[in-house]
C-alpha cells in the first residue's frame, strides 16, 4: 500500500468522534509509511448545515470532486461520510469503475427521526444502496455490524477505534474542587439525538457536569440551572474533566461506538449507560462501568468500579490496531473473493481497478 484518499463531509472545526478517529488513524497510517490524503469541506465553498451550524455542507460539483480524486492520484478511495461530498465521491467512483470502500459512523435514520417525523425504512433504505455500491463498508463494532447485516448491507468489516493513552491519563488536579462530589460527567455534542436529558433528570447526590457545544446548549442552560454546563472543552482541560470525575455518564442510544467510553475509562472514570450498541461493545462485561436500563442505578453503582481497572480495560485499545484494522479493510476490497458480488465487468478496462494497494 502507498497511499489513500478519504473523502470526509465530517472536519474540523466539528469537534466528535468521526473526525477524531480520521485524524488519528491518519496519523498511524503516515508512521507506517502509507500517504494519506483528505478530502474534506475545507477544499471548498459551504454553508452551514440548517439547525446545526457547526456542519459544513460543501458547495460543489462531481466534475470538480472528479478532478481531485484524479489529482490526489491515490492508491485507494475511502468515503468515510454520506454526506454532499461522499455522495459526488460515490457518483464518481461508480461512473469512473474506480474501487471505493465507505464507513458507517452514525446512525442517521435514528439521528433524523429524532427531529422530524421520517419513517426509519425510508432512510435506511437510502443509506443501504449507499454502502452496498462500494466494495466494503467498515463497523465499528460486532453489534452494530449484526444490525446493519438484518437490515440488508452487504459486505460489512469491522474497523474497531482507540484511545490516546498518553494524553487521556488519569491526572487528578483541583480542577473540580469547587463542585459537590460526587461528580457526574457527560461529555459530546448537545444535541437531541444523544438523549441528554435522560441523564440531565436523574435525581443523583453530587453534580452533573455537561462538556461540550451544540444546537441544544442555551435551551439546556436554561431548563437545568443547577447542572455546570462548560461549553467546547479541548485539550488537557478536558482531559482534567474526565479524571476529575467520579462517574461519566452516557445517556445516548443511538452512538455507534462512542470514543468518549475510551476516553473516559483511560483518564480512570468509570461509565453508566445503558445496555445498548456501543456501551455493550465498548464496556460490556470489562467491568470498567455498568450498563443498566435503570440509568440512575448504573450511575450510583458505577461509583464503586476500580478506577485502575478503568485504565487497564482502555488499554487494550490503540489507535495502532485500528490503523492496522482499516489498511487490512482497504486491502481486501481488490481480494476478487470479495468482490464476488460485484459485476467486474463494470470495471474491465477501467484503470483504476488495476492500481492495487501495494503499487
């Protein structure tokens, strides 16, 4: 393998879970040799996404999306996002006979119906064409794979994440001093769809403290005057966060992974939530948090978990295996055994199919 072009519509300045393992597995990749190149909003005019600002939608056309996958002239094509870009990449790719593999990072249909009446067939049947027109869709956990498999995709590889273990440590300062222990920590996008509230309504000793920005930050200032909202915290100040906390509490349901588990349990901080995809595939029976549908009674228990223990169960996780995992993924997409569901004579004769990964 030399080199590999994602197509991303998430980056910066999103701050989540997609863009940070982008940026990570990149990183891993260029130590072990490879180029990796982004395509990414940043590349050209957007606007922002209607009822959340903080998404670039990208102003752009397939002729000109066409000419930076010529120009990057990369080994292999990841289309990371289903969003303006990853659509014109898929569109190009398909017209051009050139191999793409995609990744399933949210679950858009869930996120959707959150705010408007949308039927879930609907969507998941959108995004089921989607992925099963490339050459390998990456999960990230065994859950989430089992599920997408019943909903009808295709060709489905697991592409696990990790964790920084060198920034996110435990590191107890007097950051938190002021506030009332026990502290309960929830860290992410303050949004509907990651059921914050449910966490927010708890009726637990202590604090709640929420990091992060998002659409619904001022409404939740508001209804709940007594929880510490931060704001977008970044860096080792958010790492304190985390070590500085009794419990993080994650209250969502629709995560596919949830790469603030890992952060959590690596800074010491073990995790409630409820037994659902992500927190059974990150936590489950480690015993670095409790998973309970009773998400007080997780909380309150989750105060007794061994904090060294958190640590020990996130190290099992590096950003190295993932990057391996991913390259692995690309790799197999050229393996004709794989491709045996695909109509090769589509591509016959189109150069792209013959630039394998280790050219």
């Amino acid at each position: 393998m030399s080199s590999i072009l994602i197509v991303t519509d998430a980056w910066k300045p999103q701050i989540n879970g997609v863009v940070r393992t982008l940026e990570r597995v990149a990183v891993e990749l260029r130590s072990m040799g490879i180029l990796v190149e982004f395509l990414t909003p940043q590349s050209f005019h957007s606007i922002p996404m209607p009822s959340y600002g903080e998404i670039r939608l990208s102003l752009t056309l397939p002729h000109i999306v066409r000419g930076l996958i010529a120009k990057y002239d990369c080994n292999h094509l990841h289309i990371a996002t289903e969003g303006p870009l990853g659509l014109m990449a898929r569109q190009v790719a398909k017209r051009d006979g050139r191999i793409f593999t995609t990744s399933y990072h949210t679950r858009f249909p869930e996120y959707l119906q959150a705010r408007y009446p949308v039927p879930l067939s609907l969507s998941y049947s959108w995004l089921r064409r989607f992925h099963n027109s490339g050459h390998g869709c990456m999960v990230a956990t065994r859950t989430l794979e089992t599920d997408l498999r019943m909903r009808g995709f295709e060709n489905l590889l697991r592409w696990s994440r990790g964790v920084d273990h060198q920034r996110f440590r435990p590191m107890r300062t007097g950051l938190a001093d002021h506030l009332p222990g026990p502290r309960f920590l929830y860290v992410g996008r303050v949004a509907v769809e990651k059921n914050i509230e449910a966490f927010l309504q708890l009726a637990l000793p202590g604090i709640k403290v929420v990091v992060g920005g998002g659409p619904q930050l001022e409404e939740l200032r508001v209804a709940y005057p007594d929880v510490v909202f931060t704001g977008p915290v970044v860096g080792d100040a958010l790492v304190e966060y985390y070590a500085n906390s009794d419990v993080f509490v994650f209250p969502s349901l629709t995560d596919t992974f949830g790469n603030v588990l890992l952060e959590a349990i690596a800074c010491g901080t073990p995790v409630a939530a409820f037994p659902v995809m992500g927190p059974i595939d990150v936590i489950g029976n480690s015993g670095a948090g409790v998973l309970n549908a009773d998400l007080e009674a997780a909380a309150l228990e989750a105060l007794e978990v061994s904090r060294d223990h958190c640590r020990e169960v996130a190290l099992q996780f590096t950003w190295r295996a993932s990057a391996e995992q991913f390259l692995a993924n690309a790799e197999r997409a050229y393996d004709p055994a794989l491709a045996a569901g695909f109509r090769q004579d589509r591509y016959a004769g189109k150069g792209s199919v013959g630039k394998h990964l280790n050219g």
